[in-house]
C-alpha cells in the first residue's frame, strides 16, 4: 500500500488493523507511527487509536518484534 498519498487518519485505521489482526507491532509499524507523530498534526481520535496500541502492548495483549 502506498503510504504517501493516503490521509493520516486512513493510514492510523489500517495499522491499528493490521497491529491487531496479527498481534505484532513490527518495525516497519514503528517507522510509520514515529512518522505521522513527526509529519501530521493528529487529531485526537488518531492518538487516542495510538495509545491503545501501547496500552495493550503494557497490557501484554500485543507484542513487539525486533
């Protein structure tokens, strides 16, 4: 999928799915999260989707690959 031409909000909905769906925040997931925080100015609903991934990370609902 092309990252570049997508809004941030279509790109935070597909890697919260794709996070959840495998359970797994890869680097390349990392990359783009440190990207929007960098590029975008997030709305709240978009951060708030971003926090629940690291919630569930501390939760141990999900895990991060090296």
């Amino acid at each position: 999928m092309d990252y570049q031409v997508l809004l941030p909000e279509v790109i935070i909905a597909e890697l919260v799915f794709q996070v959840y769906r495998s359970g797994i925040l890869t680097q390349e997931h990392r990359k783009q999260l440190r990207n929007l925080f960098l590029n975008y100015n997030l709305t709240e609903e978009d951060t708030t989707a971003i926090n629940r991934i690291f919630h569930a990370i501390r939760r141990g609902w999900l895990r991060i690959a090296d």
